[in-house]
C-alpha cells in the first residue's frame, strides 16, 4: 500500500474544501431551525386532490396567519402539506376556524392530521440541553481516550487528535444541513440532535480502533520510525473499516430511499456523518498524531504566533533562548 501518512497534507486539504462551503453557509445563514429550537407549530394536513402551496397560504393569510410557511410533503399523489406558523393550540377555535377554511380547497382528512406545538421556553431548553450534550460527548471521549491510552508517551494528544477529528464528521454534518436549509428549506430539529451524537460515537469507535493497532505496533516495533508505524497500521484496518462503514452504507441508502418522508433527514446525516466519520478515522486522526509527532504542529503554531525579531540592543545581550535543537522521539 502506498505510504498514506507521508500524503497527509493531502488529506487535510480535501477536509478543508469539504468543510469551508458548509462553514461558509453556516457563518451566513446559519441553521434552518424547526419548531423544536424556535418555539411554534407544526401542523400537517392531507387534502384529497392536488392544492398548491400558494393557495393554501393565501387562505392562511386571510384568516390572520400572514407568517404561515406552507411545503408540500411526502410523494405528490399523497397530496400532504407540513405548515409552520406561530404557536396554535390544539382544540381552539382558531384552529377549528382555520380547518373550515382550509377545507374550501379541498377535503380534508383527519386520520392524516398532526398538530406539533413547541413553546419558547421548552423550545430554548431543548437548545440548551443539546449544546450541553455534545459538550458533554465531547469531554467524555477525551477523558476516555486519555485513560485508554494512558501508557503511551502523549495519552492526552491521543484524545485530542480524535476530538479533532469528531469536530471534523459534526462540522461537516452541521455545514451540509446550513446549505440544505438555504437550498432546500430542510429544517434542523431535536432528531437532528440525535443523529449529530450518533455520529460522534461512530467516528470515536472507528478511530479507537485505528488508535489502538498503533499502539499494539509501536509496542512491537513493527518499523523504525513512527510515520510508517502509524502507516503500517493503517493498512491492517482499513479493510475492516470500509467493510463495517460499507455495510451501514448500504442499509441507511436503503432507508433513505424507500422509508419515510419523516426521518429522512435523520437518515442523511447518519449517511453523511458515517462516510465522514470513516474518512477522518483513516485520513485525519491518525495523519494528526504524525504531524504532532514530526514538530510539524508545533511549527505551524510558532509561525503564527511568531513574536517579533529581537532588536540588536537585545540579541546582543543574549535576550532570546536558542531553540532546541532536536524533535522528540517516536517512543512509546
């Protein structure tokens, strides 16, 4: 196999051009947030012919709900329309005097009528309690990896790189579903949530396992640097990851493609953070651990925050420290 983390920079330029877009959108638009995080309804109903959306927000607006947000759900011979508005409560007469007036453009039918409504102090604690849970994620991988690996040289840099690349599968995630909002008007909700933390754990579990074949080869001393450890390493899991990863593929695209309208959105940010979540394992948690190792982080980090030069009053007085003059060893 040819030497994949001597390609490393490579790697982490493809991460770069996925990322950025996302980060782009997100930066300016934002996310499209549903009812969960914003607070208001959800209402959908199922007519018996074909209504377009424009006449359904007309009659909407007549009848004292102007910010109504009307889409057509679902395959079109259903005839399903999910609308969004300000909080309407189940039972009231606005609501029944809405109904009447949607039913002059078609039947109505009730078996296929919901009505989701979300305060805005429960909708402010569900955004609240899901940042707290990615943090939360966040922390506990770390403490664990650390303690996993604690009889290696840098335990803790093995933590970190995976958070890294944890960061890396929810950004990519989190900046899709940005452009899909502005694209699409896909809506980000609670289940969202669930699948962001659902692929946290699936990126930590598949660098885990990278992470750990390292450390049974550096034990061993399978070669003399550690580049090509961490190389040789690679290769014997990389077959086991895109078979475990394939796999999930095929069985998420199945439910994306034939399930239901109503976790589709779940099911693609499985899909998007699964394929993520197997590149990063392979191509940027590991390739990290060689850069950390090689100085050449430590590098990156002194050219950016490189202090001035020191003037001739101070260099001739020895006020600078010379550098070392050797990287630390690959040692377990």
């Amino acid at each position: 196999m040819e030497h994949l983390a001597s390609r490393r920079k490579l790697w982490y330029t493809i991460s770069l051009l996925v990322l950025v877009p996302g980060l782009v959108f997100l930066v300016l638009f934002g996310l499209n947030l549903g009812i969960d995080f914003t607070g208001g309804s959800a209402w959908e109903i199922q007519f018996d012919r074909q209504v377009s959306t424009e006449a359904i927000r007309a009659t909407l607006a007549e009848n004292g709900r102007p910010e109504a947000q009307v889409q057509q759900i679902g395959d079109e011979e259903d005839h399903t329309y999910l609308i969004r508005m300000r909080e309407l409560h189940e039972g009231s007469a606005e609501k029944a005097a809405l109904t009447e007036a949607l039913g002059e453009n078609g039947t109505l039918n009730p078996s296929r009528e919901a009505l989701n409504t979300v305060g805005g102090s429960v909708a402010t604690s569900i955004g609240q309690r899901s940042l707290l849970a990615v943090a939360a994620a966040s922390v506990g991988v770390l403490l664990y990896i650390a303690w996993a690996f604690r009889n290696t040289q840098n335990p803790l840099l093995y933590g970190i790189c995976a958070i890294v690349a944890m960061l890396h599968d929810a950004l990519l995630v989190v900046g899709v579903f940005a452009i899909l909002g502005v694209v699409a008007d896909i809506e980000v909700d609670a289940l969202f949530v669930t699948a962001l933390l659902t692929v946290i754990g699936f990126s930590v579990d598949d660098t885990i396992v990278v992470f750990d074949r390292i450390r049974e080869n550096l034990n061993a001393r399978v070669a003399p640097t550690f580049e090509e450890v961490v190389n040789y390493s690679i290769a014997q899991t990389i077959v086991r990851s895109l078979n475990t990863s394939l796999t999930v593929v095929i069985t998420l695209l199945a439910l994306y493609l034939f399930g239901g309208s109503t976790t589709r959105e779940f099911v693609l940010a499985l899909l998007i953070g699964l394929i993520s979540g197997t590149y990063s394992s392979i191509f940027n948690a590991s390739q990290l651990l060689v850069s950390w190792e090689n100085g050449e982080i430590q590098g990156l980090f002194n050219r950016i925050f490189r202090r001035r030069s020191p003037s001739p009053a101070s260099a001739a007085c020895g006020g600078t420290r010379p550098a070392r003059g050797s990287r630390r060893g690959w040692r377990r």
